[in-house]
C-alpha cells in the first residue's frame, strides 16, 4: 500500500479536527462538576471511563442519575450526573452492575461519599429561622442538627446520599426549569461543596 | 416490503428499545453498550476509545467486545445497515432524491463489455476463476475511514476523553432523545436540543458520504467482517442476466457499498457488505441471494490472498 499525498491530508486533517473538539472540551470544563454517580468520584477517571451508554440512568430505580448538558461543557454532555430533586441513592449499587466499563464502583456509604450537602440561601430558615428542619427529620445518617432555628450539616457524616435535596421544600414549585433550580439544601462533590463554603455562597 | 422499508423499520426499533429504558427501568442501554446486565454488547469503538483513555481493560468491556465480534462474524456489518441511525439522518437531510443522489456520489465501476466479453467472463466466474478484470475508478489512496480512526485513537490516547463520542451522530440522536423524553418528563430545558441536531445535520452536510468516508465505527464493523462468511450475496447464474450476454449491472448499481458481485476483486471488498439486501431485490433475474452458506462463494480479497495474480493497491 502506498501512501499519497492525499492520505497524508486526510490523517492530518482527522487529527486535527478531533485534537480540536477535545480542546475545546478542555477549555470549556467547568469547575462546578455535578455530583457523579457511585464510585465516579474521581472525575478525570471517569471522564476517561464513562462510554455515556446511559445505562446507569436508564436502571436507578430511584430516578436520582440524570444526563449533563452542553452548557456545561462539552466533556459535560450527555455524561450521567446524580440529580437528587428527583430521588436519593439508596447505594443499590444497581448502576454499578450494569456500567461496561467499570467508570461505577461500590462504594460503603458508611466510608466513601458521593458529595457533601451545603445550606444554600434558599434554605426557608434564613428568613424564618426555626420554619422548617425536613432536612434533619429525613437525614438517613443523622448528618443534619438544627443549631438557631438553622440547619447544619455535619460533613463528616454526610455521605452525599441526596435524600434531604429530595424532600426540602424550598423552590420545588416555582421553578421553571425543573430540575436546574437551586433548594434550601444542595449536594455537591466535596472539592466544589468546599470552595462554596470558602466563598461564603453555602454553609 | 422494500428492504429500505424493512430497514428503517429496524432502525426505529433501536429507538423504540431506547424509549423503553427512558419509560421503564430496563437498563438495557443504547448503541454504545446494549444487553442485559454484564452480558451486554459494546461499541467496538467506544471499546477502543475507553480502554485508550482510561489505559485499562476491564471484564465487562472485554465480554462486550466478545460479544460484539461474535455477532460481527456470524451476522456482517448489519449494523451499518439495518441498526444505524444514520439512514434516517441521511433520508431527512436527502429528501426523496437520496437514492439518486448516494448513485451520483458513488465511486464509479465503468467495467462495460460487449456480448462475447459478457459471456466469456461468466464462464470464467463459473470456473470458478476469479481474476482481476479491470481497475476500477475507485478514487486515489486508501479508505479515508482508516484516517479518522487512527485520528480517533491519537486524540483520544492524548486527551483521555473518548473523543469520537463528543461528536459521535449515533450518539447524539439517541441523547438527543433522552434529552427530549427528559424535557417533557422533567420540565429540564437544555440547549442540548438544539445543539446535538445541529451537529448531526452539519456532519452530514459537510460530508456527504459521511458513512463511507468518515465513519471510524463502520469501518471497524468491516474490519471485523472481514472473518465473516456467512451470508455473503450470492449470484446463481443460471438466473443472471449476465449469463445470456446482457451487459446488466443493476446489482452493482444498487449496492451502496459500491460491491461488484461479478467483479468483487475490482470493487469495494465483500466484507463492506451491510446485508441490506438491496441487490436481492433490484436484481430482475432474481439470481441474487444471501443464504446462510453460499455455494458460489463471493470471494473478498483475503480470500484469495493466496494467489494473487494482480499487484495489491
Ligand atoms: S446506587 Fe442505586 S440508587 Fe444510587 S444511583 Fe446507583 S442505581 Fe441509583
Ligand atoms: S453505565 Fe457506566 S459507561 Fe454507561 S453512562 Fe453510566 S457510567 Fe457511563
Ligand atoms: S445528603 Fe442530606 S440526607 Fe444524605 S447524608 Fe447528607 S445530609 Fe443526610
Ligand atoms: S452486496 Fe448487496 S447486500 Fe451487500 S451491501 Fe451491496 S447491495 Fe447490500
């Protein structure tokens, strides 16, 4: 087989141009990285992992993984990511057994953490402290105490498992974009949920 | 049915399956692994890419590729022709002149011949002597599919991303699907919609022949096909045409692969073969069958490596 000079443009050209849409996944990665399914905590493995199969999504049986977006990112798109506002984890484990390319893993909900949950500013009790402690009520773990009238979570219990997301009743009706809205409490994966601290966004 | 029918039946049933992992809890999956539990097939691609991106190999992807490469050679390359998306992208974007089009952008095979040629080399393809008759205008240098995925191997070693998926129109039909079951179910509102058609539409615009010149993942399927020897088309030429001097081609003009039944070692290689089943109902003799075994064996050009009486492109 011979190589022409046409072959040597069109491996050139194909390189370049997938060279091209990964950069741009680079540089448009953002740093808010959604909360991952079980054992997708390290998001560089996963993101190198993850075939977007959509199987993980497809067998919770709680509903709680949804799909990313192209807003954010192109790395992001269609990569699954936990959204607690429709249900918890339950650590199943459901959607490990089904990945094909091992991105999931089991995790001890006793040890390991999918995230952490923070207090946002749409937390009820900011405004009317004492109003509301579902959060603390429903925490399967005991990670929520209410210190002031105001919810605290214990981020060393939390294991990020979603069920307080699910129940709190901050901005569940009056939302327009379902699932995107911000509740009184929100799980994050532990480097973002910590930076929101540090910035003073969420306690 | 026409086959194209029959087709594009199948290839809404792929979209069918996927509505019933959004409505049901079946985890059945998507083009990019399908199955149940760890028995599932994988994307040869998407195999490739993850084990390049995470550099390592895991047992589910390895049963999954078994499995993909057993079905490979038993059944061809039929997902490029019975499963793939691609054909609803192409008859969307083509409109009713498609067929005439993919014709017109087909690489030629002018082997014309007079009566007693006609007659000559069926009596030679019956012999059971399969030779080169005349090159074909099959454009200069290799497939270019070989390019994009070599293309697809470096940008994915590099980035540690499967980089084809980002832009993989199998992939983006079925999200976009999700997508949309997800706006209606979930009230989530999402560029995406928006995003993922405009990229499938421009891939296909910008190229053509996207299947036949971009498609890392067809060319994957015929790498594999190339251990496939069932149901190979077969000629009967006691039926053909070609055998009472008629110089008829409409088999060769109707495959989409640009595969010469007569002529196989001047065409596009057998292995190519989607098993569309486009030449068994074009063919106006119907001498053309796919049978499980065929007994007039439509040789591939590794087939008959051993005696090659041309030099090899
Ligand atoms: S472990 Fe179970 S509940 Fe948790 S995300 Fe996976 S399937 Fe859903
Ligand atoms: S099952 Fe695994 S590969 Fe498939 S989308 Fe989920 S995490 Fe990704
Ligand atoms: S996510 Fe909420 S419910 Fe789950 S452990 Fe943490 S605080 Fe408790
Ligand atoms: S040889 Fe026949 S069945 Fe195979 S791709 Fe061509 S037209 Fe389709």
């Amino acid at each position: 087989m011979s190589l022409t000079r046409r072959d040597f443009l069109a491996a050139i050209g194909a390189t370049a141009a997938l060279c091209g849409v990964a950069g741009v996944g680079v540089l448009t990665r953002s740093e808010d990285v959604p909360v991952r399914p079980p054992g997708a905590q390290d998001e560089d493995g996963f993101l190198s992992a993850c075939i977007r199969c959509d199987r993980c999504r497809s067998i919770c049986p709680e509903s709680s993984i949804g799909v990313g977006h192209i807003e954010d990112g192109i790395f992001a798109a269609r990569l699954p990511a936990m959204v607690f506002h429709d249900g918890r984890c339950t650590f199943c484990n459901l959607c490990v057994g089904v990945c094909p390319t091992e991105a999931l893993h089991s995790i001890d909900p006793g040890q390991d953490k999918l995230g952490v949950a923070v207090i946002t500013s749409n937390c009820l009790t900011w405004d009317d402290p004492g109003s509301c402690a579902v959060c603390r009520d429903v925490c399967p773990y005991g990670a929520v105490t209410i210190v002031g009238g105001m919810p605290v979570v214990d981020r060393s219990i939390c294991n990020g498992c979603g069920e307080c997301v699910h129940l709190c009743p901050a901005l569940v009706y009056r939302s327009v974009s379902g699932d995107r809205s911000m509740r009184g409490v929100e799980v994050y994966p532990e480097s973002v949920a910590q930076r929101k601290v540090d910035d003073g966004e969420v306690r | 049915m026409k086959p194209s029918a029959q087709r594009m039946l199948a290839g809404a049933g792929v979209f069918v399956v996927v509505s019933l992992g959004l409505a049901f809890r079946t985890g059945l999956g998507t083009p990019a692994s399908f199955g149940l539990g760890v028995f599932a097939a994988i994307c040869p691609l998407a195999w490739i890419q993850e084990a390049l991106a995470s550099r390592s190999m895991t047992v589910p992807a390895l049963i999954g590729i078994t499995l993909v490469i057993a079905i490979t050679v038993v059944l061809g390359r039929v997902w490029c022709g019975w499963l793939c998306p691609a054909q609803f992208v192409r008859r969307f974007l083509g409109g009713r002149g498609q067929a005439a089009k993919d014709q017109a952008d087909k690489p030629t095979l002018d082997i014309s011949m007079d009566p007693e040629e006609v007659q000559a080399d069926v009596q030679r393809i019956v012999a059971g002597e399969r030779k080169r008759v005349r090159r074909a205008s099959i454009p200069e240098g290799s497939d270019s599919r070989y390019w994009v995925l070599l293309a697809v191997v470096i940008s994915t070693f590099i980035f540690g991303v499967p980089v084809f998926c980002l832009i993989c129109p199998i992939g983006l039909s079925v999200g976009l699907l999700i997508d949309l079951w997800r706006l209606i179910q979930y009230n989530e509102v999402t560029w995406t919609i928006l995003v993922f058609p405009a990229i499938i539409v421009l891939e296909f615009v910008i190229f053509r022949r996207w299947c036949h010149t971009i498609c890392p993942i067809g060319i994957l399927y015929g790498l594999i096909s190339r251990l496939n020897r069932t149901w190979r088309p077969q000629v009967d030429y006691r039926k053909c045409l070609r055998a009472t001097g008629i110089d008829c081609k409409e088999c060769v003009k109707s495959c989409p692969e640009g595969i010469d039944l007569h002529h196989p070692l001047d065409s596009a290689d057998i292995s190519v073969c989607t098993k569309c089943r486009e030449c068994v109902a074009v063919c106006p003799g119907s001498a053309v069958s796919i049978p499980f075994l065929a007994k007039e064996f439509t040789p591939s050009s590794s087939d008959l490596s051993s005696h090659q009486d041309q030099p090899r492109r």
